[in-house]
C-alpha cells in the first residue's frame, strides 16, 4: 500500500540518496505484508517517482488551546482529613480543644 503523508519526525529516506526528511516534509509510506511481518519503507520526494498530491493535508491543522480547570479541594466532607497534621494524629477536628 503506498500513501503520501508528513513526516513526524526527522527520518532518512530509505531510497539511494539517504536523504534527510524534516518534520512536515512530505513523505511516501509503502507498508509490505509479508509472511504476517509488516515493513514499513519511506521515500522522500526525489525517490518516490511520482508527484506530490496536492490536497496532502499540513502536519498540525489545528492548534489546541487547553482548557483552564478550577483547583478544588476534592477531600471534603465527614471522611476528609484536617488540614493540621497535629491534630489529625490526636483526632481531633482543628479548632476543637481537649
């Protein structure tokens, strides 16, 4: 099977001329399904003999903004434990006396 895609990574054409891909480059990936082995061989643009498609889509089409979360203490309740580790080793409640 033979598919155009984009390099993830730096890698090096597995054609004649041993080629440096860059990250975005575009690349051609021919997968071999031999004996119920695959292989995986990567050809760069001079060593693929065919054209570039020009629909390939970029590398990162989107960015991804992350989403702000609030800080919640989550232990909370009857079986939380005090914030006072001295009164957490007595078992008493902070602010209890005795």
């Amino acid at each position: 099977m033979r598919t155009w895609t984009r390099a993830i990574d730096v890698t090096l054409c597995g054609g004649p001329c041993g080629h440096r891909i860059h990250t975005g480059d575009p690349m051609l990936e021919i997968r071999l399904d031999i004996l119920s082995k695959s292989r995986r061989l990567l050809r760069c643009v001079r060593c693929a003999g065919e054209p570039v498609p020009v629909d390939l889509p970029p590398l990162f089409s989107k960015t991804i903004q992350p989403t702000p979360t609030a800080l919640v203490h989550i232990a909370t309740g009857a079986n939380a434990l005090p914030l006072d580790w001295k009164s957490a080793g007595a078992g008493r409640e902070p602010g209890q006396e005795g």
